[in-house]
C-alpha cells in the first residue's frame, strides 16, 4: 500500500503545495461547511489515484483544500461506509493520505440515532469513546502489534476545547460512546436493547475505522455526531432518510458553527 500512497500524494502535490494543518470529514450535517471555506482547490474522488470513490447519494466525492478560521485545511466532501463493500483498508485510505499532507488534527462528524432517552433529534454530541460492531478493523492483517494506548482514541484536549468553544457560542453540546454497526439497515428493538446495554449512547455506521488509523499514525481526533433519529425500542417508529437529513438540516448550523470556532482554536495548537 505504500506505493499507492505515495503515487496519491504525488498526484494531489502537484495540485496543491504545502501542508494542512486540520483534516476534516464532512459526514452527513456538515456539508454546509464546505461554504465557509475559503476554497483554494477542489479534486473529484475519481480523478485521484486509488482513491475510493463515494456511492452514497447524498454523499458528494470531492477532496477539497483551503482555508478555514485562518486555518489550512483538507476537507473530504463524502466518506465511505463498510457498507457500501469497502474494506476497513480502503474506508481509512484517505486519512494516509492526510498524514501525508500534514494533518495533526482531524474532526469527523456522523449522523448517528440515539439509544440513551437524554438525547434528542438534532442533539450534537461530543464522542468520547467507541464500540465496534463492525467485527473488522483497518489493522487486520498487520502482524504487528499495535502497542499504542487504546484509552484515548478521542483526544480529551479536544473534547475539552470543543465543550468550551460550545459554551462561549451558547452551543448545547452533550458526550456519549457511539456504537458502529455494519448497516445498511437499522436495528432491530432488540438490537436498540442490546446496544443500550454495552452502555452506548448513540449508535451510526462509520467514523471508528478513521478513528483507529489516526489513531495509529498519531493524529488527535474529535467526533461529534448529530442525533437525526431516535431507537427507543418502547416508542420506536418507522425512521426514514427523507426525515434523517431533514433533522440534519436543522442541526447543521450549530455543527458547522461549532467546527468552525474550533478550527479557529487550534491555530494556537502544535
């Protein structure tokens, strides 16, 4: 995979020149970001070599570069989902690529339906831990060991500047572990119970393979989902993705606000 990494950083340098600080995936709620950024470059998903290219419909495939806050920053415009047929390998295959140009920070959002009855739809919140579902890793077949701590795959320094970011914003912000399963589907009232059960708070189908190879390769990440559905197995009803992105929309301002003043933070940060 080597090679290929570096025929797609050579691709995209001789596009862009210099390094981006902050690596930003635009999951669904925060495609409006793409508005605040003071846009230096744009390169299709298709058009970059061994890059994946996104199938979800409302998931556009552009890799875009410029500043945001007075912050250089790579934002992808769409991500990949395992359930789309894309190995953990190439789910991750982006967030090389940002190391490669620079990143130390990276932000990723997600659309996510709540399991703990504290949360409600357009609720923004904080990610402090994981559980994978996917029963998969993006570090399945490397023999070896990865003796990194796995305590803090969300940075704390992070999650601690964005609560303080929220709250000079007036910003409600609340943190919960957030359980990734494979989907496409949503669960089942029996699946909501178990999940509830491992003590999760939210549960989507991304986010955690980036996490863990950021994670490896050493750069700080924050994860802020917003709640668009709710799974309480007593109440549940029918959810669907006309619904979903229309909640999204109504959290949208309060995410994109929320990174931007975080984006602009971290300027002070090495």
């Amino acid at each position: 995979m080597h090679n290929k990494i570096l025929e797609t950083f050579e691709y995209i340098h001789e596009r862009v020149k210099g390094e981006y600080k902050v690596g930003i995936i635009l999951g669904t709620g925060l495609g409006g970001l793409v508005k605040e950024i003071e846009i230096e470059n744009s390169i299709e998903y298709s058009n970059i070599p061994h890059f994946p290219v996104s199938t979800v419909e409302f998931h556009k495939g552009n890799l875009i570069f410029g500043m945001l806050s007075g912050v250089r920053v790579v934002a992808m415009q769409g991500r990949f989902h395992f359930y789309e047929g894309y190995s953990h390998h190439l789910i991750t295959y982006p967030i090389y690529i940002f190391k490669k140009l620079g990143v130390k920070h990276l932000i990723v959002s997600n659309a996510c339906g709540a399991l703990n009855p504290n949360l409600k739809k357009s609720d923004l919140m904080l990610i402090t831990g994981h559980i994978n579902l996917h029963f998969n890793t993006p570090l399945y077949g490397n023999i070896r060991f990865n003796n990194k701590s796995s305590k803090h795959f969300y940075s704390r320094e992070l999650i601690s500047l964005a609560e303080k970011t929220a709250l000079e914003n007036r910003i409600p912000i609340k943190k919960g572990v957030y359980a990734s399963v494979t989907g496409p589907n949503l669960e089942t009232r029996a699946e909501y119970r178990a999940l509830r059960k491992m003590t999760a708070d939210a549960v989507g189908m991304s986010t955690i393979p980036e996490i863990i190879i950021a994670h490896k390769l050493g750069i700080k990440s924050l994860g802020i989902s917003i709640v668009t559905d709710e799974g309480y197995p007593d109440t549940l009803k029918p959810a669907n993705i006309e619904e979903i992105i229309k909640v999204a929309g109504i959290a949208e301002p309060k995410l994109t606000l929320l990174t931007a003043k975080v984006v602009e933070k971290l300027k002070a940060f090495n």
